[in-house]
C-alpha cells in the first residue's frame, strides 16, 4: 500500500499468494493482480521482493528459479536469511536484503539493507528508491542486519508493550481508560517526533524533564534500579539471537534440498 501511496501505478505492481481466498483478499485491499502462480509475474520485472516467512522462502525461489533473469533484483524482507541463501538456489544474482518495521504501513517506517555479493551500487539505488517510499532506508554490512531485526524491526513492539504498561499504570492511578490511552498514545508519538525532528539526544531531552528531586527523577531512580538497561539490551539479544536462528533455518532448507 506505501508504493501505491507513494505514487507507483497498480500496473507496475503484481503480487502472489498461495492460497486463492488470500489472492482475492490482497486484490481487494490493493487493486493489483494477485497470482496463485509467482513465476508467471517475474517477466519484464525489475525487482523482485520476497516477502514471506523465513522458513518459506527456499520452497519460493525453487517455485521462482525458473524465471529469474540477468537484470532482476531480489530484494527479501525475509528475517535473517543470508543473501547468500538465494544465491545458491538462483545463481549469480543480484540480492538486497533489507528489514524494514510496522510503521511502514503509514509511512513512518525505518529500513536497514544490506547488499549481497553480486548486487551493484545501481542495484543498491533501486533497493533504495523501492524501500523509501515508506521511510528512511539505512544501508549497512549484512552481518548487522540482524541486529537491526532487533532493534528496529522487533522495535515498534517494545514501543507498543511500553504503552500497554504506561496506560495499565495509568488507569490504576485513577485515570479514566480512554483518557489514559490518549495521554499514551500522544506521548510516545511526540516524544518519538521531539527526538527526530531536533535531532537531540534522548539524554538530553531527558535531563531537560528531570529536576533535581522531582516527578521524574523520582520515576527514572525505579526505573534504573530496577535494571531498565539491562532487561531491554538483554531482549534486543535476544531478538538478535532469534533473527540468526529464523537465518539458520533457512540455510539447512537449501542445504537439505
Ligand atoms: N511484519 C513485520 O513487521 C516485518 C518487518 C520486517 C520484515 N518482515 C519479514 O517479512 C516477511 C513477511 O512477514 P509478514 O509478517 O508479512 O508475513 P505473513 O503475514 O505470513 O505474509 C507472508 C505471505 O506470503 C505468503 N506466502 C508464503 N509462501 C508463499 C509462496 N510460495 N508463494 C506465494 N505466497 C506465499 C503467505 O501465505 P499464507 O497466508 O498461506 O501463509 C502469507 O500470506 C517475514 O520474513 C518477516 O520476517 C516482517
């Protein structure tokens, strides 16, 4: 939908699904074609993105191995699968993986890409042109997309879990549940835009909130003693960890084939 939004044309679209109530759905949702069948709609492509689970992706480019051409561009969205995965299936092809997050679906997104081993600077570009339509693109080694998985792909679900406890907090304080939920809600979305837009530091823009003895000195003293720091750099290894594991499958899958 953010390539549509974006200004792309239906036609320069076309998708695939595997299951046909899903194809009608997505033709619905979207206005583009929907096939059953996705090496039917490589032909006259540019680039190609794998949006499936990790543990699909290798029965996808076996369906797709057929129609991949000199000048395609794989781009995958796919968790932690090593671009080197479609290589061994497709050949010397030109591969982007990227990770992209939720906010994606209004625009808001943050991608982290990685090229891999035959992918251009050209490639690199068009990756870039495709990926921006919903945020800010990203481009780093492939061995750091991982972590990008757990920071900012896993991220907008830390932002999500940190605003159920917030408003939680917030009802048991006394605060009415829609209430609460609109001071949350806008809270998190203008802190997120006072730390993008002026572009200072959270310390900074923490400090400038906290007196020394009050309101929230006092909740940053729990918060810290309380291991804050810890628990959320030991989640984001966890997530990191995951992504590699999600990658690991994928490579058996080729290597079993
Ligand atoms: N969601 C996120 O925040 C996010 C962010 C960054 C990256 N990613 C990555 O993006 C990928 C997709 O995530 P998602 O949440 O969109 O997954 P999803 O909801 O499961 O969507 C994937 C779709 O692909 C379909 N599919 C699977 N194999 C296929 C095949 N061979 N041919 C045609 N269609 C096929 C699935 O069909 P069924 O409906 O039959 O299952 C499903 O509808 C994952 O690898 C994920 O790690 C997701």
């Amino acid at each position: 939908m953010g390539l549509l939004e974006a200004g792309w044309e239906h036609s320069d679209i076309d998708l695939a699904a595997r299951r046909v109530e899903r194809a009608r759905r997505v033709e619905a949702d979207t206005s583009c074609r929907c096939v059953l069948e996705p090496a039917e709609i490589l032909a006259g492509k540019e680039v190609v993105v794998i949006a499936v689970k990790p543990r699909d992706v290798h029965h996808l480019l076996k369906q797709i191995d057929s129609a991949a051409e000199d000048g395609h561009l794989f781009l995958s969205l796919a968790a932690g699968v090593p671009t080197s995965v479609f290589e061994k299936v497709l050949g010397e092809v030109s591969v982007v993986r990227a990770m992209p997050n939720t906010p994606a679906i209004v625009r808001e997104g943050i991608t982290g890409m990685a090229a891999g081993a035959y992918a251009s600077p050209e490639d690199l570009n068009l990756a870039e042109r495709v990926l921006s339509a919903v945020g800010p693109v990203t481009r780093l080694e492939e061995h750091l997309l991982d972590a990008v998985t757990a920071v900012s792909g896993t991220g907008p679900a830390y932002a999500f879990l940190l605003a159920e406890a917030l408003t939680e907090a917030a009802i048991r304080e006394g605060l009415p549940r829609d209430v609460a939920e609109l001071l949350v809600h806008q809270t998190i979305k203008g802190a997120g835009h006072l730390l993008v837009d002026t572009g200072r530091s959270p310390f900074e823009l923490r400090s400038e909130v906290t007196s020394p003895g009050g309101t929230t000195a006092a909740a940053m003293h729990i918060l810290e003693e309380r291991g804050f720091r810890a628990l959320v750099e030991d989640a984001v290894r966890a997530a990191a960890q995951r992504s590699k594991e999600l990658g690991g499958f994928a490579v058996a899958a080729e290597d079993d084939s």
